[in-house]
C-alpha cells in the first residue's frame, strides 16, 4: 500500500474551496482557508495541513463554527483593534484582520489586534508572513484548548498557544519564527497516531502525569479531559526550563484572550456544542518606526550571515535559521504536496459524503 500520495495542489485547492462552498462558506472565504491549509503542507507542517479538514467540516455541522464570518470591531484606535470574530472560520477572520492592520500600520507605523470568539486559524506563521509581504514585521499569536500541563500541574491548563513572528530580510531568507509554546503542538501528536509511532518520553504525559509514549493515550485523555497532557517548552521541571514554556503560553493566553475579554485557558473549548471562543492577537510594524526596510534588511542579512557561518558542531555542516527549513519545502513542493494516505481517504469520504468531486 502506498503510504504517501502525491495530489497537484490545483486540484487540491479546487477540492477544498468547493467542500466548504458546499457547507455554506462564501467562495472567497473559502479560498482563505484553503490556502492557509495548503501553505502549512507546502511548507512541511503537515499536521496543521488539509489533515486539519474534517475539524472544520464537524466543527461547521456541529453548529460550532459559523460558516459566514461576521466580523465586529469592537473598539479601534489609529494603532489598535478589539475585535469580535462572531463564532467564524478562524482563518477568515485572522486573514481579514491582519489585512486591517498592515492597512493601519503603512499610515501610523503600527498596530496590533486582539481578537476575540474566532476559531482555529491554522499555522500562526501564514499571517506573520503576510505582513512580511507588504515589507513589514509581522506578529501573530493564537490561544487554544486546554492542552498543556503548567510547572508543576498534572492536568492539561492552557494551550499550545503558539507564536510567529517574521522580520524581512534583504539577500538572505527572512526570519520567520513559527513555534508552539509546548514541547510540541497536539498535531504532532496526531502525526505519530497516524504513523503508528510512539512519541518521546519528554513530550506528554498520561492521565497520572506520568510521561508515556502512547500518542493515543494522551490524545484520547485530551479529547475527554480525563487528565495529563503536552509538556511545555523544557518539560516538567524548572531545572530544564519548563517554567519558561509555561510563561510564554501565558503571554499567548493574556495578549489574546485577557487583552480582547474573551477566553482563556479552559474556558477555551470549554463547553460542548459551544463556540469555541478561541482568541488571536496579531500585529504588524513598519521598519520605518525605527531604521527603515534597508537598514533593517541589510542588519538581517548580516545576522543570519554571522549566524550561519558560526563553526559547526562535530558531525554537523550546517546551521538553520527559523522559516529557513520551510521555505526550502515550499519550493520544493512548488506543484504537488504528499498527503499520508489516511488524510487523502478522509478528504475522499468528505468529498463523497457531500457530493463534491474528487479530484485527487
């Protein structure tokens, strides 16, 4: 049996415009989503992919996840927003914000956006980058369901809660940070359960708050909030650092959820069959509020450079920059992207079901 497929993203695009169209999201709206999804296995991170499709469609059929986004300024400022994504398709409402505040910060050098009531959004680095198109810095943060274990906590508190932040560069490939603020985000997790694999020891633990290496078991515990979870960046100790991942998950959950008064912690996801009011905040920085696009893009260039030629370790011959990995993915993924073959029958069943035509 073939493991991997190789679709033609056209096809692939195609195919999950027409199933959201076909669950009653505006055709624009779902170009959005499709194209945040695609971006992610272009770029390599496969679990936030079309593999995250059939979340959307229950989330939508579930009467969870309003299909026409309706999008509410609550408050504004010539560098700021509070916005309401009215129950929405997190990518819609992300996109269109962060649209709104590369508009804001090419007149007032800045702006920032906290949202509330949105869902999932997909890669945080998608709306990053956008701001990086335009030749700006771009920031975007996301809480999430309660999946990770604070210092010291046995049960799952905050989210995965991850951060991006890009920065343009001039010759080199500019820095785009995109990470989780846990050990590794739940979509991994979900990779390893596809692939059959077990996890490391250092990555969840199990209902007990023992580490374990059965993917399953942690997923399943999350699902029914039977206890345990990921681990936050550095683990369960202070000694290695945890309590530093578990900072920066704050960060993520007071900047999105406490700055725009919606959810945070278990409060997001918090009741079934309810919106699950997860919360963004996103922002975007002209270089010109400090030394303009060339300065800043030449300083990049020159950093990346000293970073890249720093000595190797023994068995080493190079050193990566962030976004550096995926940028070469996408490239190299320029007309086709592997689905797993699980992720490409459950696109074909969604197609079936629904009456769309697959055509992968």
């Amino acid at each position: 049996m073939q493991e991997w497929i190789s679709v033609k993203i056209d096809d692939l695009f195609e195919t999950v415009v027409e199933v959201f169209e076909k669950l009653g999201v505006p055709k624009e709206d779902g170009k959005i989503i499709a194209d945040v999804l695609i971006s992610a296995d272009r770029r390599g991170i496969d679990s936030h992919g079309v593999a995250r499709l059939k979340r959307y469609v229950d989330g939508i059929r579930n009467g969870v996840m309003n299909p026409k986004t309706e999008i509410t300024v609550v408050k504004e400022t010539p560098v700021s927003m509070v916005v309401d994504g009215g129950a929405g398709m997190g990518q819609v409402v992300a996109y269109r914000v962060m649209k709104k505040c590369i508009e804001k910060a090419k007149k007032n050098y800045l702006c920032f956006a906290t949202i509330r009531n949105s869902n999932h959004y997909g890669i945080a680095g998608y709306y990053s980058m956008m701001a990086l198109k335009e030749g700006l810095i771009g920031i975007s943060m996301t809480n999430a369901a309660p999946l990770v274990i604070p210092t010291f906590g046995k049960d799952a508190v905050l989210g995965t809660n991850p951060i991006s932040v890009a920065v343009p560069a001039k010759n080199e490939k500019p820095f785009v940070l995109d990470m989780a603020t846990s050990t590794v985000p739940r979509g991994k997790l979900e990779v390893y359960n596809r692939l059959g694999k077990k996890i490391p020891l250092m990555w969840a633990t199990d209902e007990n708050g023992v580490p374990t290496d059965d993917p399953a078991r942690v997923l399943r515990n999350l699902l029914e909030r039977k206890g345990g979870g990921l681990l936050p960046l550095g683990g369960a100790d202070e000694l290695t650092g945890g309590h530093k991942g578990y900072g920066l998950a704050l960060l993520v959950d007071i900047f999105s959820g406490v700055f725009s008064s919606g959810a945070w912690g278990t409060d997001v996801y918090g009741k079934k069959g309810q919106p699950a009011n997860v919360c963004h905040f996103l922002g975007a920085i002209s270089p010109d509020a400090f030394i303009g696009l060339e300065g800043i893009s030449e300083n990049m260039d020159n950093i990346i450079r000293m970073l890249k030629n720093a000595p190797k370790a023994e068995g080493k011959d190079r050193i990566y920059i962030h976004g550096e990995k995926e940028f070469e993915k996408e490239k190299e993924r320029n007309e086709e992207v592997p689905l797993y073959y699980k992720v490409y029958d459950t696109i074909k069943y969604i197609c079936n079901e629904l009456g769309v035509e697959f055509k992968l």
